[in-house]
C-alpha cells in the first residue's frame, strides 16, 4: 500500500531485511519509529543500523521488518 504525504513523497510500507534496508527507513521497534540514518556491514550477512536518535539494532541475513519507505515523486 502507497499513499501520497505532504511534500510530494510517496509513503509505502515494505518489508526489509539486512540486504534490503535503506538509509531513511522508518522501521518501529517496541512501539516506536526509528529512521535509519546509517548502515553497517557486518560479517555473516548481518547490518549494525544506526538510527537518527542514536540508538543501535543488529540484524541479521534472516531478520524481517516491516518499515515505511518515503519514495520522491517525479
């Protein structure tokens, strides 16, 4: 599902793994939504993300997680 936010970016939901994520995924963790601001590549297919508020997740090969991916219209 798609839907169009303020700005003219398109907003959809996808499911990521650690080869799939993008810096600028919104992923929810505990109830909360985190931005990804960077990423990490770690050994045996696994990603260290880094958050825009700081915090740190691990993932890895088999990890599943829905996020938001902000998509620019053109």
């Amino acid at each position: 599902m798609s839907a169009l936010v303020p700005g003219g970016a398109l907003a959809s939901n996808v499911e990521v793994t650690a080869a799939t994520v993008r810096r600028g995924d919104i992923i929810q963790v505990g109830g909360r939504a985190f931005r990804v601001g960077n990423l990490f590549q770690l050994s045996n297919e696994a990603e260290q993300l880094l958050f825009e508020s700081g915090e740190l997740l691990t993932i890895h090969a088999r990890t599943r997680l829905a996020a938001v991916r902000m998509l620019r219209r053109r």
